[in-house]
C-alpha cells in the first residue's frame, strides 16, 4: 500500500524533475547544447548539480527527455482522433495544420535545439531519425484518411510528402522564421494551400 510519505515523496521527485528540465530547457535556448553546462542547469534549477543527474541524467538524457515531451504532446493524439472522424478534406488537413502548429509553439525552442544539434551530436541524430519516422506516419495517416474519402488528387505516398513539406518538422520554423505574419495567418495559408495541393476539385 502507498503510504502518504511516500507519494509526497514521489510528488516531491516529480516536481524536482520537472524544475531540472524546464532549466534545462532554458539553458539549452540560451547558450546552446555545447554552451550549456551541468552546472548551469543546476543553478537555474536551484538543485545541485548531483541532483541533475540523480533526478535526470546527463545533457544526452536531458536532450531526450525534453525531445521525448514533445513526441508524445497529446496534440498528436488529438489531431489523428480529429483525422479519423473528418468527413471531408478540408476538415483532415484543418486538423493537420492546427494541431502541428499547436505542437510547434509549445516545442518551438526544443525544435531548434533538435535541428540544430543533430548536425553533431549522437544522440541528437538520433532522436531526430525518431522524431521523423513518427511525424511521418501520422501524416500518412492523415493522407489514408484523405484516401478513405475519396478525396485525394494524388498517391498516398505522394501526399505523405505534401503533408510533410507543409506540415512537417521543419516546415513551421521554415514559415515563422523572419517572417511579417503571425502564426494564425500562416496556418491559414498553409491550410488553403495544402487543400489545393491535396484535394480533388
């Protein structure tokens, strides 16, 4: 039986896991992985450094837990729930575009951190293989649905690639990035463009 030390003990490790990795993330944006050190993490979290690592782990562990977070955001869940219940094509790419682009600004500065360490470091490799391979199947769900409807101009495998042109990893900081619009006029262009791109007159 859970004694109630021992969820306030658990509860407490919680917490102190989640401090560990939002500093991390904080560091990670500001000075870089390279930049970034153990201790640095640790005074923002306001733990010791043995904490970090007992808590956590090393910067590789902290990367993939920060990585991780965001691959199982639950908007993912929510926009192949949204994909397999949509009855036209607008309504699949809709579900697309705002729940990736709802994913993205939550993850935005883990994203970055991910492109941009992946160039040289392992794990970052790594993860972004992952990261890919997942964010591909959920769009080739999305291109089935469209599929299913009867509603597609293209193959599937075909649609798969518009989607991820669109929608894919790279394509909202791609979009964003130095650029005069805001968020919520760029997924409507991205919608109405992927629409026409994807959907049969």
């Amino acid at each position: 039986m859970t004694t109630a030390r021992g969820t306030r003990r658990a509860q407490a490790a919680a917490e102190t896991r989640e401090l560990i990795l939002s500093a991390a993330q904080r560091c990670f944006a500001e000075g870089g992985y390279a930049g970034a050190t153990i201790n640095d993490i640790a005074a923002a979290a306001g733990v010791a450094v043995a904490t970090v690592y007992t808590s956590v782990g090393g910067k590789p562990v902290l990367l993939e837990q920060l990585v991780r977070r965001g691959m199982e955001d639950a908007a993912v869940a929510e926009s192949l729930d949204r994909v397999a219940r949509a009855e036209t094509g607008a309504e699949v790419v809709l579900a697309i575009a705002e729940g990736t682009g709802a994913a993205y600004h939550r993850h935005a500065s883990v994203i970055a951190l991910l492109l941009d360490t992946a160039s040289h470091e392992p794990v970052a490799q790594r993860l972004r293989a992952e990261a890919v391979e997942a964010y591909r199947a959920a769009l080739a769900a999305a291109a089935e649905r469209l599929e299913q409807l009867g509603v597609l101009g293209v193959d599937r495998e075909r649609a798969t690639d518009v989607l991820w042109y669109f929608f894919g990893l790279y394509a909202w900081p791609r979009v964003l990035q130095d650029a005069t619009w805001g968020p919520d006029e760029a997924a409507a262009w991205l919608h109405a463009t992927a629409v026409r791109a994807l959907v049969k007159d």
